[in-house]
C-alpha cells in the first residue's frame, strides 16, 4: 500500500497477512473522525480517565511547533550569525534525551555549512568523555548550549557547571559570554543562567515534551550554529503537517497509516520496530528509539524500538518484528535493500520511507511524531507521560545522598562469580563465567530481547565489540538485541524497560574510571555520578522484577573487559 502525497517523502507498507486488521482499524479511525479530533486535541481517543485527559492536552503543543517556529527562523539565524562574529570556533550541545537526540542527527546527516561552526554533543557522565570534549576544543572560541527542558535535569546541569568554572579560570568574570541556555519559562535554570550571565537564553515551549521537540529551539538553534538550511527544514515539516491533516480532511494521511499500521502490529505480537537505514542517518535510530519506547511503552504494552541490530537473513527472526526502512530515493543502498526484500518475501511486515535528502528530515521527524501518538491511541494509552523513568532517577537520588553524607557509594552486594577480573552479579548461578551466561541466557523466551546497557566510555572500538555480542544473541537465541550507552539510554528507551512488557534481559556493564574528574560545587566527581546511576538503574529493574546481568570490569580496562566477557559469551551460547 502506497500512501504519498507527491511533496513529501514516498511511503509504501507491505504488511501481508496483517492488512485486513490494519485497514479494519483505519476504517473504524475513519468513522470517528480521528484525524479532526486528533487536530482538536481530543483527549478522549486516547484515555478516559479525565486527569490524564487534561495532562495530554498539555502536551500537545508540538503539533503545530513548526508553523510557531517558522517566523523565527530570522532571529535564529541572526543569532548565529552573532556567534560566528564574536570569534567563535566550536559548538558543544549539553543535554539528555530530547535534547541532544536531534542535534546528534543532524550532525550526522549534514555536512557543516560553509561559514557555520563544527558541533559536538555531550550527553553522558563518563569521565573519560567529558575529558575528551574538554581536551577536543578551544575552550575560550567554544560557545556550550546547556540544553534542558524542565531545568532541572541533574546531567545537563552538571555539565554547565563543569565547563562553566573552566571557563571561569580563563575569562573571570566574561565567563558567561559562552553559554547559552534552552529551556521552558519559569525553570530554575533561566535563574541561573541570568546570574552567569550567559550570552542568550532561548525559551522553549511548555507544551512540547521532550521527545516531541525535534523542530522547536532544541533541534533548531543547534542546526543553524551548524549551518542547516532550517526554514527549508521546517517547511518540508509544515508538507507534512498538512498531509496529515492539519487543515483539513486528507484522503490520505500518512501518519495516520504508519501509527495504525504499527499499534495493531504490536497488539498482534509485531511489537519490535527493527529501524534499517544507511549509515549516513544512523543516528535516526537513537531518535526514534525514544520517541517511540518512552510514548508507548507503559502499563505493560508497547513497541520496542530498534536501531542497530544486525540485519540478516529471515532464519534469525522470530515471529514478533516489523521492519522500517529509511534511506534516500538517489541513494541505492542495495544490500539494506535486498535483505528488506527479503524478509519482506518471507512474511515480515515492511514499511519503507525513501527521503529526497537529508532536509526532509524534518518532515519525518513530524511524520513519525504523529505516527507514534497515533500507535499509542491504538493501544489506548498516553504518549506524553513516562511514569517509570523517574524510578531509576528515585533510586539515583537516594544512592547520591549517601555520597553526599558518607563520601562514597554504599559496598556493594556480593558478586555470584569473579573470573578473569570480572565480577558478575546476578539471580542465576555458576561455577564459572561460561555456566553464568548460559543460566542468563537460558532463561530467554521467545518474543524477548537483549538490552545492553553499556555505563562505559563510547569509542568505535567499543561499539563494534558491542555489536559482536548483538550478533552473537541474535545468531545462537534468535531474539532481537538493543544497545544503549548510560546514562543516554536512561532519557530514552528506559522507559519502556520497566514500564514496557516484561520480555526483557538486561546485561548492564560497569567499570572503575580510572582517569575521574571533580564536579565543582559537589562532593563526588562524574564517575561516582555515573555508577549511582548505573546501579540506581539495576535496582529499578529489579524492582520490576526484570531479568538482569551486571558485569563489572573493574581493573580489566574497558576495551579488555568486554572482550574477555565476548570470549565467555562465545562459549556459553556454542
């Protein structure tokens, strides 16, 4: 089925035996005038009870956020201008989830523009990182926007503050020259921000939540320091705006098929969106994983967004996939390409969303921002609350309070196996680290999937030995595999890890950080932060009852520790 209006991207969903379930939905859709009431913000397609009605209706402001921000291009543009003048050399992006996932895109699919500044983005605890970002730029010529929504969200915060007293040691007090902040009116960061004196503060709107926020300040103003044609980018928005509906019945309504499409999928037990795209717009993947995984995957239901998992043959896939492909019409990308086909020959529901370019990147975020809302009122729950999130950060915040009373992180319990410098907590048992993967793995089911939750510092190194083990689960369990680094994953897919169906595995790995770095104004330094957030996390898990693995690396070293647990993991799943 093709669904394309000719100014927006081609659509096509190949959904085989699920059609007729699908198209009775969109009838029934139909028959109520979803796409009116969608428009109006009726509550009531989503959830009955009427406090939740009210909260969604509060959090429907992105639906017109491109049109709000189009006369605003100017005045974004001007600023960045400003900011080039000034003798500027660099731009690093501070923040978590919502605001960091679409600057890091848009790093990704465009090149920088020709009189725009290089960008770099910042969004997780790890020391080492944060060293690396230090150690990367002029700190002087850097300009850091400290990106945070609710002004309070304890990463972003702590970045500002680091980078701030650096800057403080070499321009006193023209320190604030650097920064800028985006968040909503009235957070306590507009304050802060005003006392420092940071060169702008950019207010972003209340009524777009995090996820949603693509195409408001937070994804915009990072575009243009880079030098994207945003006016461009937020009409191709407005395209598809209105070929959803937004003035007016369509006949067509794109976002309308695709979220259908996927929430009767997932009722039928297709609830893992297996996202396939060139590596140009890998990136898409860490986007989409927690638009969608945050709005749908709550009170036990949900759709499981996957980016990065190895695409193969239909031998390894179980009954519970649907694949996306994105890419480009000028781009070939034959291999993605034939291995859709082919699992699409086999029986798996495909869609496939082909782009003219990299600008219509804004239409897509707008299109699966309306297809993700729209799946969550198949499955009839809110997308704009996350309920669970916050207990992984309750349980942070209580281990940070004994740090900050006692000095240190509580001792930790005992481990069921230390080998080779690695300690393996866990529920299952055995006399080595072979017979403990294998316990682990045993207790998988069909339907389910790997998460690993990597508390370690990125490198390409490190992602490729990650996708090893991605590849071996997926080849050996014929379950599908999801990787996340924390805290990153934490604003985004953690959601749907505690809230979410209980069809996950958990292996969370650890380190020491050998090389740390103080946090001005607290008593522990970025690596004492990331393990209480690693382990505020496992208890959160285990609180839901989840099954997890944690492998601490300790003295093994990062890069020598996830390879001696892929050696154990080789063995255990032969």
């Amino acid at each position: 089925m093709e669904t394309s209006p000719s100014n927006i991207s081609d659509m096509t969903l190949q959904l085989g035996a699920y059609q007729a379930a699908i198209d009775a939905k969109l009838q029934d859709f139909k028959a109520r005038n979803f796409t009116a009431g969608f428009w109006q913000k009726q509550a009531d397609l989503w959830v009955q009870d009427a406090e939740a009605q009210q909260s969604l209706r509060s959090f429907m402001g992105w639906l017109r956020v491109a049109e709000t921000m189009l006369p605003r291009v100017g005045e974004i543009e001007e600023f960045a201008r400003e900011v080039k003048a000034a003798g500027f050399q660099h731009v690093v992006v501070m923040g978590m989830g919502g605001s960091t996932m679409t600057p890091i895109v848009f790093r990704q699919a465009f090149q920088q523009g020709p009189d725009a500044l290089p960008l770099s983005v910042l969004d997780t605890t790890n020391p080492g990182t944060v060293r690396e970002i230090e150690e990367s730029v002029p700190l002087a010529q850097t300009l850091f926007v400290v990106a945070s929504k609710s002004g309070t969200t304890a990463e972003p915060l702590a970045f500002g503050d680091y980078f701030y007293a650096r800057l403080k040691e070499i321009k006193g007090d023209k320190a604030g020259e650097n920064f800028v902040a985006i968040t909503d009116p009235g957070s306590k960061f507009v304050t802060q921000a005003t006392e420092e004196g940071y060169r702008r503060i950019f207010l972003n709107f209340a009524e777009v939540g995090g996820r949603f926020s693509a195409l408001s300040y937070f994804g915009l103003v990072p575009a243009a320091l880079y030098g994207i044609d945003i006016k461009t980018l937020l009409e191709r928005a407005i395209d598809m705006m209105r070929a959803t509906g937004s003035e007016g019945d369509v006949e067509q309504n794109p976002g309308l098929e695709l979220g259908v499409a996927l929430g009767v999928l997932a009722q039928q037990g297709r609830d893992k969106l297996t996202l396939v795209v060139p590596d140009t717009i890998s990136d898409f993947g860490l986007w989409l994983e927690q638009l969608v995984a945050e709005s749908t995957g709550k009170e036990g239901k949900g759709i499981m967004p996957l980016a990065g998992d190895p695409l193969n043959g239909p031998e390894v896939y179980g009954q519970d996939r649907v694949f996306v492909y994105v890419g480009f019409e000028n781009q070939p990308d034959e291999q993605n390409r034939q291995k859709v086909a082919a699992l699409q020959a086999a029986g798996h529901p495909v869609v496939t969303i082909l782009m003219r370019d990299a600008l219509d990147l804004g239409a897509e975020f707008f299109r699966w921002e309306v297809a993700t809302a729209i799946a969550t009122a198949v499955l009839e729950i809110n997308p704009f609350d996350q309920p669970n999130v916050q207990a992984a950060k309750t349980a942070t915040d209580q281990l940070m309070k004994v740090v900050v009373e006692k000095g240190s992180l509580p001792e930790e319990s005992t481990p069921v196996l230390q080998e080779n410098g690695l300690a393996y907590y866990t529920n299952v048992s055995g006399g080595n680290a072979v017979e403990v993967l294998r316990a682990f793995f045993g207790q998988s089911k069909p339907g389910n999937f790997l998460c690993i939750q990597a508390y370690l510092q990125e490198s390409e190194a490190l992602n490729q030995e990650l996708q090893e083990v991605r590849s071996l689960v997926q080849q050996h369990m014929h379950i599908a595999t999801a990787s996340g680094y924390g805290p990153r994953f934490l604003h985004s897919t953690g959601q749907y890890h505690k809230g979410g169906p209980d069809n996950g595995l958990f292996l969370q790995i650890t380190t020491d950080h050998a090389q740390d770095l103080p946090l001005p104004g607290r008593p522990y330094t970025f690596g004492t932060f990331q393990n209480a957030q690693a382990a505020g996390d496992l208890k959160a898990l285990q609180d839901y009852n989840r099954r997890t693995l944690r492998v601490h690396l300790g003295s093994a070293g990062e890069a020598q520790g996830v390879s001696t647990l892929l050696t154990a993991l080789r063995e255990a799943l032969a």
